[in-house]
C-alpha cells in the first residue's frame, strides 16, 4: 500500500495516538472508538491512521469471501448471458447474491406496481390477481 500510506507520517501518527489513547489495550476496536470520538479537524492530524483503519476494517478476513462472489459470478454470467452489460451484471449479481432476501418478496405486488407505472403496460398487462 504504498501509495496509500506514508510511512513516516504513519510511524508518527501512532506513536501521537498511542499517546492520547490513555492507559488500556490498543485494540482496533479501541482505536476505530477513538478515531469516531474525534472531530473532523482531529481526524485530519491521523489521517494516514483513518486509511491504515479503512483498510484493515475493509480487508476480508479469509479469501472464502471473494472465492464465494467469483464462484457466483461464473454461475451468473454463463455463456447465453456473456453479452450482458456491466450495470446488468452488477444487478443480478446483488439479487444472487442477497438471494434470501428477494425470495422474501411478494413478486405479485411488484407485477403490479411494474404494470401500473406506464399506461401502455396497463394496456398489455392489466392488472395481476
């Protein structure tokens, strides 16, 4: 990450807050409790410390995550759908894989709310019982 982190300032913004974390384990818990105590103005003096926080708190903990979406991923683009566009894909992948979520939606209300939006629908479709 050395584009992300200037070890110097990094080495000098840990040592100042380890300074004025007080007495008590340095966690990360700790410190993300601390960093949101500060103010803007604060955050500002341990910047490199909030990116070296975003970055572990963003990190995955296992590639089990990231193997997981690459599988879903090859299960959703399949060849029939390979011309598909990007925002599309994005789509289909949030619905596959938040799948226990959507199949708790009432696909009959969303018919109808699709249907009742446009007048030329109205005509095609009617209304869904």
């Amino acid at each position: 990450y050395k584009e992300d982190l200037d070890k110097e300032r990094l080495a000098t913004q840990l040592n100042v807050l380890y300074a004025n974390m007080g007495a008590g384990p340095v966690r990360l818990k700790n410190v993300v409790t601390f960093l949101k105590s500060l103010g803007q103005g604060q955050r500002h003096l341990y910047s490199m410390v909030m990116t070296l926080v975003e970055l572990i708190l963003v990190m995955p903990a296992t590639n089990a995550i990231s193997e997981r979406s690459f599988s879903a991923l090859r299960r959703v683009k399949t060849w029939l759908r390979s011309t598909m566009k990007q925002s599309r894909l994005n789509w289909c992948m949030v619905l596959h894989v938040h799948n226990d979520e959507t199949d708790k939606l009432d696909l009959l209300k969303i018919a109808n709310k699709f249907t009742m939006h446009n007048d030329s629908r109205k005509k095609i479709f009617g209304r869904f019982s």
